[in-house]
C-alpha cells in the first residue's frame, strides 16, 4: 500500500499544511450537541433515554440505567480467565507508575512567623466515560480509575453506552469492579456527559469528567467545560514514528496499522531519511493487510491521514515532529535516547525497537489518554494532578504584615482600589476606621 510521501526540503517548516486534522464536522455537530445538553439538562432521565433510544437502538427505563452489583459479579463468569488475569497485571503496573506521581501538601516559614503553604487534596467526584461503537476499551477504564483512586477521590461513576440488547460489555464491568468503581450507568455519548456534569434523578453530578471518546463526546466536553472540569478535547489518535536506516520496515508497518485500526480518522505518519525504508515500509504494509479483519478501517485512515516525510537527517526529523506534536511518538532508531533531548511535544514517546505505542495503551503502565491534534504542545497525559486541588494556604504574623504590608498598600493604590489598601493599613496603624480612610487619602 502506497501512502502519501512528502519530501522535505532543508528549510520547510509548513508541516500543518500537510496534515489532515480538520475531520470535525463543527458546526454540525456543536449544533447538534448543543440540542443534548439543553434537553438533558432540563429533563434529566427522561431525555437520556430518550437519546438511548435514538443513538444506540436501546428501549430503557429508568431503572435500567444503572447496571446492579449482580450484574457486575456475573460478569466474571462471561470473559475469559486469561483476561482478567492481564487486566490485573495492567492494573499493578498502571499503579506502580502513577504512585510515583503522588503528592503532599507542604507548607514554608518564615523568621518572622509567616507560614506559607499549599493544601493537596483530591476531587471528589469523578465521572469516567468509557466508549463503545467500534471497539470496546475496558484498558480506559484502567487509564482513568487508578490515578483517580490513588489521588484519593471518593467516588467514581462510569457511563458507558450499551450494546443493542441494552447490555454492558462484561470486560468494561470487569475492569470497572476491579479499579473501584462506585456505580455504572449504561449511556453513552453528549447525552451521558450532560448527565454527568449536571446530574439526573438516577446519574450523580460530578466534579470532573475524564475518558476517550468519538466527535460528539469531545464536543460535549468542550461545551460543559465550565460547568465541570475535563481532562482535554481529544481528537482522533495518532502516531508519528521517526525511523532510520536500522529500523525493521516490518515492525515500522505493524506499528502503523495498529494506529490506523482504532478509527478512519486515526493518523499514522512515518518519518524518515531513508527513501528504501520507505518502500519496504509500504511494501510491508500491503503484506499484513492481506486478510486482516480492520481492513477497511486501516485503509480509510492510511489513505486520508497516513504520510511519509522524508527529511535530510534527524535533527530535521525532531523538528518536525515537534511541530506536529503527536500524541503518540516512537523513536525506531538506532539510538534513541540521543534524540530525546530534541523532543519538545509528545503526549508519550516510546524509545527503541521493542516499545511499540501497543504497549502503552495496555501494559507498560504509562497512561494510554493523551493530548491528539497537536494539543501536546500545552496538555499533558492524564495523570493523578488532573483529580487533585491544590489549596493556596497563608497564615502571616502581624509582623509579617509589617514586613510586606507597604507593598501591598502602594501596589493597591496604583490599581485604583483604597479598600484593598485600607485592608492592610487598618491592621498595621491600629486607627479608628476615619483614621484609616484619611491616611489613604494622604
């Protein structure tokens, strides 16, 4: 299979132009989510219902939206053994890298009495979005629950949509039992995210709503933002692999179609100073793709989004990448780690021939929700700081205040606000509340 190769010149920096991430029919479908939110916001369960029926071909009632504790425990009669034992291992070193990220509320004095500090503490209620349609993902379950949980957040609520015979897909139950969820409801969709963020006679209201999702979903995040908090917009997926003369073509190939499965919007790109690379990695790709069941899903996404740039050398390579910001990037070179110090935006990047992305979105225990659409030049991969508060704390001394308490009032003064002014001299001068008002006029 042939994808479209772009040769770049030493100075050509144009790289968005090459770029196909305008796949959001906007304007429609802000419209439309638009319709969702309003009508869920005024008529709660009735109108996610509603929208059940007409998105997912689902007749429920209103208590058929949550999925009851027995419903969950039969679950682990109807997957395999072997599954949930991956999950668990996943599970163990999910956790095991995310502790790392755990942090303290801490506090600092001053000689004179002053204490200035930072309160850590978590969200909490969070909301989990776990989507359905093309491909189930209990693997989101995992990359959302377990930093939450160990951030501390009390309450975990997941909405998932439901299969045409009004089921829960049992892996997502699975996984959504072993990480601590407290409830699960079966929506999906705008619907469900309105439901979230402003609660439903059976839906909780949340705090925060985290998880991957289709266009109407990160449309939904982005108009709720406000009303709750959200972990980013996320777009289609995408990976951008820098590759040189050593790099199995084969493996370059396998790594590309396993990005361009997910979705036809995906994007695989392939950057490389290697013309013959190039071909083989083609080549290779026509071979795998003989029989394979996603066939026409990695075809749609190769050809509208899939590209090869060829660049004069590494540093041209970096560079572009940078410019794309992936939210995936795979350094299949010789020697990766020195180019690392290049790399500027990535939501993940992946070094060496044996760390394909394949292994971030299950096992390696990095988080698989990240910033897509060039968003990883400002966002970050989910992690336990999106379900924490920090809590700005100051208790100063009176003779602190005396220390600092004329740079306040001078400051005060030249942004036109005496009360702000008065606050602080009130305090220091010990006047009578004219006497505090005539020294400021002075």
């Amino acid at each position: 299979m042939n994808l479209r190769v772009v040769s770049l010149g030493r100075e050509e920096v144009n790289v968005e132009s090459y770029l196909n991430r305008n796949t959001f029919r906007q304007l429609e479908v802000e419209e439309s989510v638009e319709r969702i939110i309003s009508r869920v916001r005024e008529k709660g369960d009735r109108a996610v219902l509603d929208y059940t029926r007409e998105f997912d071909g689902v007749w429920l009632k209103a208590e058929d939206l949550p999925v009851y504790p027995e419903e969950i425990d039969a679950a682990y009669g109807e997957v395999e053994k072997e599954f949930i034992a991956a999950l668990k291992v996943a599970k163990l070193r999910i956790e095991e890298f995310h502790r790392k990220q755990l942090k303290e509320s801490w506090f600092m004095s001053e000689d004179n009495g002053t204490i200035l500090g930072q309160l850590i503490r978590p969200l909490e209620k969070v909301g989990l979005y776990a989507p359905g349609g093309r491909a189930v993902y209990p693997s989101s379950v995992l990359m959302t629950a377990i930093p939450a949980k160990l951030a501390g957040v009390k309450e975990l609520i997941l909405c998932t949509p439901p299969d045409r015979e009004g089921r829960v897909n049992p892996q997502l139950l699975v996984a959504a039992k072993e990480t601590g969820v407290s409830k699960v409801f079966r929506c999906g969709g705008a619907q469900a995210l309105a439901a979230l963020a402003y609660g439903t006679e059976s839906i909780p209201r949340v705090d925060k709503i985290v998880g991957p999702g289709n266009i109407y979903v990160a449309t939904a995040k982005k108009q709720l933002y406000g009303q709750v908090d959200i972990d980013s917009i996320a777009g289609p997926s995408e990976v951008v692999i820098i590759a040189d003369s050593w790099a199995n073509p084969s493996w370059i190939a396998a790594d590309l179609i396993a990005q361009a499965e997910h979705d036809p919007e995906a994007a695989a790109i392939l950057i490389t100073s290697d013309k013959d690379l190039a071909v083989k990695v083609c080549a290779s790709l026509e071979r795998q793709l003989k029989g394979f069941e996603r066939r026409e899903i990695v075809e749609q996404a190769l050809k509208e989004q899939g590209i090869i740039f060829l660049v004069q050398d590494l540093q041209q390579a970096a560079e572009v990448s940078n410019l794309i910001a992936p939210e995936h990037l795979q350094l299949m070179i010789k020697d990766p780690w020195s180019l690392l110090g290049q790399i500027k935006s990535a939501g993940a990047v992946f070094l060496g021939e044996f760390s394909p992305v394949a292994a971030g979105d299950y096992s390696a225990g990095t988080n698989h929700v990240l910033p897509t659409g060039g968003t990883a030049r400002f966002f970050s991969a989910l992690s336990v700081d999106h379900f924490l508060k920090k809590i700005n704390l100051a208790s100063i001394s009176a003779c602190g205040l005396a220390q600092f308490g004329q740079t306040v009032m001078v400051l005060a003064r030249g942004e036109g606000l005496p009360g702000h002014a008065r606050a602080i001299q009130i305090r220091l001068k010990g006047e009578k509340e004219e006497e505090a008002w005539q020294g400021l006029e002075k």
